[in-house]
C-alpha cells in the first residue's frame, strides 16, 4: 500500500511533506472494513488517495488465531 501511494504522490501538487493517516479495521479473514482518514492532510486529492489505495488492498493475510477479538 504504501508503494501505492508513493506512485500518486508526483501526481497531487504539494504532496511532498504531508501527511495523511487512514484508519480502518482488519477482520479475523484479513478483509479491510471501516476504511476513514483518521488525520486528513490538508489536502483532499492525498487524502482521497489514500483512502482509495486502503480500499483497493481490500484484504491481508488473515489474522493469527492468537489474537484476540
């Protein structure tokens, strides 16, 4: 994900320097739910990236029957 939003960076004027943090949950089958921006940039086309590049990845490996709910 992060490679992702490194590509879109050059494109958004002023992205260089900023930063956005997205927030979502990851269930037990490693699917990406409540995608949101946590902490928006500033600028709204990064944090639409971002947001974007989080529901694109749309799943992770599952989680490991350790962890807890």
């Amino acid at each position: 994900m992060p490679r992702l939003i490194d590509l879109t960076l050059p494109l958004i004027p002023g992205a260089r320097g900023v930063s956005v943090d997205p927030k979502f949950t990851i269930e037990r089958d490693g699917s990406l739910t409540n995608v949101q921006v946590f902490q928006p940039s500033g600028l709204v086309a990064l944090d639409m990236a971002a947001h974007r590049a989080v529901l694109i990845t749309q799943r992770v490996p599952p989680l490991p029957a350790q962890f807890s709910n």
